[in-house]
C-alpha cells in the first residue's frame, strides 16, 4: 500500500472518528431530550488488495456507521402531570403532525410518526399534542360498551362537553331482616306487638295522618338517592314493616312489606309490595303493592311512576337477585348487610383526566363519574433499529423495519417520562477514546508526510 496508503488509511481514521464525534456530540446534547435514542458508532474495515493471504495484505482504511439503540430504555421519572406518559417495555406511541387549519379546525398529515416523548398536555382544542408538536394518536371507545371503536387510530381529540344525566333504571337491594323487628312499639315478649298493625295505619300506602304510628311499627331499610331523566335528584328513604309472624300453630311464611317515602305528601309512605319468607330466611313468594309490582324475574318490584316530594322518576326496578334479602334471627332486631346500589346519575362537567396502565384515556366528571374515553395503542417493530429518525425524538417507518404492529408493546406508566438513554459520564467517557483516536490518525498524516519528504530529499 506504501506511503500514500498510510495517509489515504489515516484519512479515513479521521473521517470516522469525526462522525464518532459528531454522534458523541449529538447525544450530549439531547441528554435531557424526553425520549431521546442515543446513536452509538460502529467502525469497519476496508481490506486493501495485495494477496490471497492476509501475510500479502495490509490493515486496509475505516469507514464509521451510526448505531442504533431504539431497544434500549431510558430511565422512568415520575412527574405531577396526568396526561404525560411513559413506556415500560417496548412499542412506540403513535402520533401525527399538524397539516393546516381550515375555517379554524386543525387538519392533520396522513404520514404516521412513533416516538416514546410522552410529554403529551391537552390544548385549546382538547388535543394531546407532545413539546415536538406531534399529535397523539388512539381508538376511540365505544360509551355503552367500553370497547373500541375501528381498526385505524385517529387523532385523539377531548370532548369539553358535558357528561349527560342518565336516569335510574335499577336499584340493587340486599339486606337482612331480623325474625323480630325491634320496632317501637315492640314490648319484648309479644312477637304481636312488633308487627304492622294494618287495622290501625291501614292497608296499602300509609296516610300522612298514620305516619308517626307507622314509624312505631316499622323499621328503617336504608336510602339511596336516585336520578329521573334530567338527572333530578329524589332521596329513596326504605322501610320494611312485617305482617304475618309465623309459629308452629300458624303454618304460612313470615311476610314483610317495603315501603318508601313520598317525601313529605299524603300518602306519606307508598307500599312497593310484600315479600314471605321460608323457615330457612331466604326470600320466597313477592307480591305487588300499591306502588311496585313483581317483576318479570320474580326477584324484585318494578315502580312506573315514583313522585318524591316534587320531583318524578318513571321506570325503576328494584332487585334483590337469588340471595341478597333475607330474613335471619338476630338479636339487635334491626335491618343489617344493607346495601343499595343504582345506576343513574346527574349530569357533569369534566374536572380532569388520567390514563391508566392499558393505555386508557378517562375523563373524571363533576358528578364523579368516570367515562373511557380512548385506548392508546403502542406500535411495535420487527426492525426497530431500521427505523428513520426525523426532528423531535421521533422515528418514520422504513421498508426495512417493517409495518407497525399494534398488538403488542410493553405497559403505559402515567404520570412520568422516559428519559433520554444517553449518559453524559459514559458518553464523555467516549470522547476521550474518540479525541484521543482522532490525534492518533493525525500523528500518522504527519508521519506519512516527514517519510514523503525524506523520499523527495534523496533526489536533491
């Protein structure tokens, strides 16, 4: 190869070190760039002609390539930011860039973008775009479902409207009926005395004038507030009255009637219906009231029309299932396990927004309900290290690195931030070898030119 060789070989020396630089320096700077992939640098050789043998050959020139190290993870910081989001594991987020804004709506590029930036914060128009610029992407959810909605990912947009009221349709009942209700009017010894008497408040719904004698000889079954179809709240205040105490000379099952207040009319308190009990405690034979009638499952009342004072609900059944009212001895003589449950509620404004580890977008409403409102896939690659990295720690697909699976990907922290893989220790560590290599290659050019000149000067 001879002299010119050596410099051509140094040259090259220099060159790859110069990109090592280039690369070290890059990674410096973006050390604290949120999702940030350092580049690393592979050196290669060039073999010279000059034999079969490598005894004929000689070291030949260096040329560098950039590495990537898509694979390896930055440290996960937590931060007080709910929509910022970090990665465990693999995958990317899929985000887009803005097109244009036409008639005042933000139009969007149909090129695809992946990073692990989360630093994702809701703007003016409630989307989550990232300090790159670029627009998270996600399916939207289904609101009776749950499920999402298409096999494309779209821009996820928030929604500031409000949460509509949604009317009570069921109250899940559960309670436990004592054999002898300790009702006011109860002496201790009489099982008589603890029974309804209808003789006196009447059967059916309870006058306002019977109220107070009704109150002696029944005992509370809890209350719930439940919702009409504007999400006009009515307090349901329970209580259960029994009938008929069974003994053994009296063969029937124990029987109790539910009632619920009107809320200060007349009648005062409306009878829902009857329910008997076998000699084990559990529920038997419903039958309707003035105000319930069984339902269709035989499990249950359902109420048509319920006024609560000045405010109206249609359209409520209340269930107790197989097993959840019952009818045990116990000593203290009142209702207990009571437990009741509904499904309506008012209607609510947005107070905040979390993402949980599925990648799931909630919203938080005022009312304290929680709605689902987008997933937010993770894209991963057979090649991600043939990926092409473009302006904002973000990467454009590649023929080679394969399409975007959207299956997989590792599990989505919220409140936190990957941070950038490139360390400065290690990185400055780096270039040290790379300065120092770089001066080595030099010192070879200036070599090679001292034995050029010392050939030239054998001819003078």
């Amino acid at each position: 190869m001879g002299i010119y060789g050596a410099i051509n070989a140094a040259v090259s020396g220099l060159s790859a070190q110069s990109k090592a630089l280039e690369n070290l320096s890059g990674n410096v700077a973006n050390s604290q760039t949120t999702g940030y992939k350092r580049l690393d640098t592979t050196f290669s050789d060039l073999v010279s002609g000059g034999g079969a043998r490598q005894a004929d050959q000689v070291a030949g020139t260096t040329y560098a390539t950039s590495r990537a190290t898509n694979g390896l993870q930055g440290d996960i910081s937590s931060v007080d930011v709910d929509t910022y989001m970090a990665i465990n594991g693999d995958g990317y987020f899929i985000v887009t860039s803005a097109n244009d804004v036409i008639d005042g709506q933000t139009t969007f590029a149909d090129t695809d973008y992946y990073t692990r930036a989360g630093d994702f914060e809701i703007d003016d128009d409630g989307y989550l775009v990232n300090t790159s610029g670029y627009y998270l992407q996600g399916f939207p959810l289904d609101v009776d479902t749950g499920n999402q909605v298409g096999d494309n990912p779209g821009v996820i947009q928030i929604s500031k409207e409000p949460m509509a009221a949604k009317a009570t349709t069921t109250i899940d009942y559960q309670a436990s009926l004592p054999l002898v209700p300790k009702t006011t009017d109860y002496d201790g010894v009489s099982k008589a005395t603890a029974l309804l008497d209808t003789a006196t408040v009447g059967a059916g719904d309870i006058s306002a004038a019977n109220e107070d004698t009704f109150i002696d000889q029944s005992i509370s079954g809890g209350s719930i507030t439940v919702y009409n179809s504007n999400g006009t709240p009515l307090a349901v205040e329970v209580r259960w009255a029994k009938t008929v105490n069974a003994d053994a000379s009296v063969p029937v099952d124990d029987t109790w009637s539910m009632f619920v207040s009107s809320g200060g009319l007349d009648p005062a308190w409306l009878e829902v219906g009857n329910v008997a009990f076998d000699d084990t405690g559990a529920m038997g034979t419903l039958t309707s009231g003035t105000t319930g009638a069984v339902n269709g499952s035989g499990d249950g009342f359902d109420i048509a029309s319920l006024t609560i004072g000045d405010v109206t609900a249609t359209g409520i059944e209340i269930s107790f299932g197989a097993t959840a009212l019952t009818q045990y001895s116990n000593s203290s003589g009142v209702a207990t396990s009571v437990d009741l449950e509904q499904n309506g509620y008012a209607a609510g404004d947005l107070v905040g927004i979390s993402i949980d580890e599925s990648g799931r977008i909630n919203a938080t409403y005022s009312n304290s309900q929680t709605l689902g409102l987008y997933d937010i896939p993770l894209a991963t690659f057979d090649a991600d290290q043939n990926l092409e990295r473009v302006n904002g720690a973000a990467f454009k697909a590649t023929p080679t690195s394969g399409v975007p699976n959207l299956s997989g990907g590792g599990a989505i922290k919220s409140n936190a931030l990957e941070l950038s893989n490139a360390d400065i220790a290690s990185e400055f560590a780096k270039l040290i070898v790379t300065q120092q290599a770089y001066s080595a290659n030099s010192k070879v050019v200036t070599s090679s030119n001292d034995m050029l000149d010392s050939a030239l000067n054998m001819v003078r």
